[in-house]
C-alpha cells in the first residue's frame, strides 16, 4: 500500500524538512525534475524547495508547521495545515516586526511511484499573516476600515508580490 508510504512523506515535507530546515530531507524526497508551473522560481528539484525553504525561514527562522487533516491515496496527498512563525526580516514591503504570525493553508503533494515528490500545489492565506502582523485590519472589519478611508491597498499595490502570492491574498477567503 502507498497509501502509508504517501502519509509519510509528507509527514517529512511538513514535520523534517519545513519546520526544521533540513535541507537534507529535500535532497531525500523531492524528484530531480519537480518543478511546479505555478511557482515563479528558475530552479527546480530539491534546489527549487531549498530555495522556498531558506526565503520563507529567513523571514520566520522559527516557522513551524502542524498537520491539521492529511488524507492520503495511490499517487498523492492532500494536507490542510497550520503555520506560525515569528517575522524577524524584511518581506512583501514590511520591515521585521518580531510578531508572530498565524496563517493556514494546503497542499497537495503529487508522489511518484519510486516514492518522491514530482509536483506540487499549494495555496495559503498572505491576509492572515498580514493580519497577524498588524498591516491589515480583520477580515470582518475591512469593508468598515474601507469606508473610514483607511487604505492600505495602495501600500499593498506598491509591493511586487509574485503573481501567486496575490491570487492567495485576493482568493483565500
């Protein structure tokens, strides 16, 4: 059965190789030709992972990821999670602030028979780090911070976000 195999791998994506940093991991369970279309990054295999890696763990060095549902089967898994992190450096326009942010998420993590990871999507919510962070108001309080005339769009729209991090931020609730 895969299925066991499969949970276990991405028990390593989130638990060994996120949430710790170890790069090794990647080198272990990622395939030499995973590239994912949708990521915006020239590398690819456990190089392109690295790279996403060392970014988003510079911005949180302590970021952590817990597995909130995993649902495995023959050749992929779907994983729903949580992440939280302390934001230390510079990111998406905003210095480090030293606040923790929260924010939830997916992926599904296409596996290969020989057991690595071809491919990938993946989707998490930028407003509820920005949230977190104290650059936006809660999502329930936006139309209302709107109508007071506080924009912080204009703010957002000057930072260059990778076309994927603003469907997230446009699309996650």
């Amino acid at each position: 059965m895969r299925f066991k195999q499969n949970e276990a791998i991405a028990r390593k994506w989130f638990e060994m190789m996120w949430s710790t940093g170890d790069e090794t991991v990647a080198d272990e369970i990622i395939h030499p030709d995973f590239d994912p279309e949708w990521v915006h990054i020239q590398l690819k295999g456990p190089e392109q992972i690295k790279h996403e890696m060392r970014y988003f763990r510079g911005v949180f060095p302590d970021l952590m990821y817990t597995g909130v549902d995993l649902i495995a089967d023959e050749d992929r898994v779907w994983v729903r999670y949580q992440g939280t992190g302390t934001h230390h450096k510079p990111a998406w326009g905003f210095e480090g602030s030293g606040q923790q942010a929260t924010f939830q998420g997916v992926e599904i993590l296409y596996i290969t028979e020989e057991g690595l990871v071809i491919d990938r999507w993946g989707s998490f919510c930028m407003y509820d780090i920005f949230h977190s962070l104290g650059a936006v108001p809660p999502w329930w309080e936006l139309n209302e911070a709107l109508k007071k005339g506080i924009s912080f769009v204009s703010e957002l729209a000057r930072v260059e976000f990778q076309n994927v991090w603003l469907s997230q931020l446009l699309g996650c609730r």
